[in-house]
C-alpha cells in the first residue's frame, strides 16, 4: 500500500534546537513487505550525510521521525547511500526476543524485543554514522556550553561523567550546548548539538532523556569559539586541582575522542589546531562536578575571555 507522496522539501524544521517534525496525520510514508525491502525508501541528509530510511510498518517509520540526528533534511539526490529498515514481526516463540530488527543496506545491525530500546539503539547508530562520515563539521565526543562569548568544551566518551557536568554548569548559569558532541567547523567554532540531556540517575546505565530546561537552562543558537577545554576524569572524593597543559598535549586528546580521526585524520588535525589555537586546556582528576564549576566561577567571570591560567 503506497502512503508516500505528502512529504515536505524540509522534513524537520527547528524548533529552540531541538528537531520537530510534522504531525504523523501529516505524513505520507510507503511501508514495506519485505523484511529488509530496498525500494522506495525515505531519502534524507543531515550535516551534508545522505543516508535512506524504511520500514514495514507506517507506525514504526514516524516513530523514527522522532530518533533522527540534528538538522535533517528531505533528500532527493539520486546518489548511492545506505539504507536503514526498521523492521517489527509480530512475536511468536521464535520471534519474541528480535521482533524489533535494525538492517543496513540488507546487513542486520541488531535486533531486541523493546521498541523503546530499538528506537533508542536506532538513534545511536544512526547520529553515530553521522558524525563520522560528515565532511562538513568534524565530531568530537564531548559535552559544550557556552559561558559568555566563548565555548567551554569537556571532551569524554560515555560514562566519563560529561553530562552531570554540564548540568552542573547550566545551573551556574552556563548556555547549553550538548552533552553528546562538539560539532566544530574548519575555523574551529563550535555549534549547537543541543539534544535533551541523558541523565543516567544513581549511576545506573539507563539514560533518561531530560530538557535543559529542568535544570534551568537554555540553549546555545550561535556558533561560539572555544575558549576552555576541561580533560578530566572522575574518581570519587577526588579534590579537583587542574595543571594546564600544552596546546599539542590538547589536541592529542581531543583528537582520542573525535569520531572521524580515522576516516580523516588530517581535516581532524587542522580543525582541532584551530579549537586549541586561543583556548585554555586543563587537565585534573575529579570528585564532585560541583567542584569544577566553582573553580570555573572563582577564576574565570562569565563576561571574561579565558586567560592563562595560574598556579
């Protein structure tokens, strides 16, 4: 049955910076029959990355309207890209642990019996082949606000503990900017990522999804420089007593972080040159988050540019 012909140019406009799509009444999808069909899929584009969305069920495909990366865009470039088909089965005693099932281009990727999971597991790949195939901005694992017209950026992967910190700094009244990604262009600035916070509570590994606004905030719009980069690792009871350290020593670690130093290590390397190139960088060890952000407070008003720093 043929549900596709209603689909605006833009399929996600902005709303603050967070993604809105239209109403699902709205939308006009095709859903697919075959488990993992590679016709008349939903073309999309997000920071310059093509890629092709389907599924067998209408109701499955504008869920995963919702679970998109930032800034995406209805494609309709005839160029080769990969197709992701979200497929559900109904469960059966052989389908009750994989009714949910992820493929790529013809290639499962996973496959799980929660659609909460599914949906979730969904945008994670997905916003993560984004950010490494993009050629536009370069990626780097790591939470961003604003503190008056510079960037404060805390590069880190999961679990390193970049989301309570930036919470933290929201509440001292920094402008958030992500707790995901650093999306950077060629001159080094910085841009908004600015999804709701993952907020995993009492160190459990499940993330809730929470707005800036629960942690009285708002979101970044501007492009901002990078003024402070904080490399730092939690350890509990730690007392946090940060060392600069070198712009090379910087970059070093922020390019351990930045999703496409493999696939393009150079345009990696001459970005980064340009975040480290005016920011200060620290590194130390920390216990409570609410440490740094004194320390921020202490040495550094939110109206001032970042000096060096001294011991």
């Amino acid at each position: 049955m043929s549900l596709s012909d209603d689909l605006s140019e833009n399929v996600s406009q902005t709303v603050g910076l967070i993604p809105y799509f239209p109403q699902p009444a709205r939308i006009r999808l095709r859903a697919h029959t075959q488990e993992n069909a590679q016709g008349n899929a939903l073309g999309l584009t997000s920071f310059g990355v093509r890629f092709d969305l389907s599924s067998n069920q209408v109701d499955l495909l504008r869920d995963a309207l919702l679970h998109l990366p930032l800034e995406c865009k209805r494609s309709f470039s005839a160029s080769i890209s990969p197709q992701y088909s979200l497929i559900h089965r109904d469960q059966s005693s052989t389908t009750a642990k994989s009714s949910y099932r992820l493929y790529r281009s013809g290639r499962r990727l996973f496959a799980c019996a929660d659609r909460a999971e599914f949906l979730h597991r969904f945008a994670s790949i997905l916003s993560l082949y984004v950010a490494e195939a993009s050629r536009k901005r370069t990626f780097v694992h790591a939470g961003v606000v604003g503190w008056g017209d510079r960037a404060i950026l805390i590069p880190g992967r999961s679990f390193a503990g970049k989301t309570t910190l930036v919470a933290e700094l929201v509440r001292a009244g920094a402008v958030y900017y992500s707790d995901e990604f650093a999306v950077i262009d060629k001159q080094g600035m910085v841009y908004p990522y600015a999804r709701p916070l993952q907020v995993r509570e009492n160190g459990s590994r499940h993330q809730t999804e929470r707005p800036v606004e629960d942690f009285g905030g708002i979101a970044g719009r501007d492009p901002l420089p990078v003024g402070l980069v904080i490399v730092s690792r939690y350890k509990p009871e730690a007392h946090w007593r940060p060392r600069q350290i070198s712009p090379g020593v910087g970059l070093l670690k922020i390019l351990d972080n930045t999703v496409s130093a493999r696939r393009a290590p150079a345009v990696a390397m001459s970005t980064l040159k340009q975040v480290v190139s005016n920011a200060l960088i620290v590194r130390g060890v920390r216990g409570e988050a609410s440490q740094v952000v004194d320390w921020i407070a202490a040495h550094f008003a939110i109206s001032a540019a970042f000096p060096e720093l001294t011991q």
